[in-house]
C-alpha cells in the first residue's frame, strides 16, 4: 500500500512541476513577445481567467490547447515544459 502512495505522491510531484515550469515559461514567452494574457486567450478563443489560472500555476491546460498555445508564443510544446 505504501508504494501506491509513493507512486500517487511523485505523480503529484511532477504535477506540479510541469505546471510551475509551464507557468513560468509562458509568462516568459509573453514577454518576450511582448504580448498580454489577454492577446494569448484571444488568440486561443478562451476566456481571460483561463490564461489567467494557467499562469497563476491553479490549473494546466488540456492537452489539445498545448500546441495552440506554444504556436500562438511561436516555441514547440516542449518548450513550455523545459527548465
């Protein structure tokens, strides 16, 4: 039983990794692009809050928005998850 937990407790782990370095590197390439949370929902068809929760670590995106998003930063998915 314990090795279930293990196993559940580094999945959340890597979890929260993902979407702290997805955070960060998106608000990276916004910058870099000059370019606001609002232009990237607009660019996607999503509500503001929504970028807003990616960003804010709160939630990470469904797999079908993640080539979306990197094309509207111009980077490759991988990007958004690379230290």
């Amino acid at each position: 039983m314990k090795k279930s937990r293990k196993k559940t407790t580094i999945g959340v782990t890597r979890q929260r990794l993902a979407g702290k370095l997805f955070s960060q590197n998106v608000l990276r390439y916004l910058d870099q692009n000059d370019q606001s949370q609002l232009d990237l929902a607009n660019a996607l068809k999503v509500n503001k809050s929504t970028v807003y929760r990616w960003i804010a670590d709160q939630r990470v995106p469904a797999g079908e928005y993640l080539g979306p998003i990197a094309h509207a930063l111009g980077v490759r998915i991988s990007s958004l998850f690379t230290p």
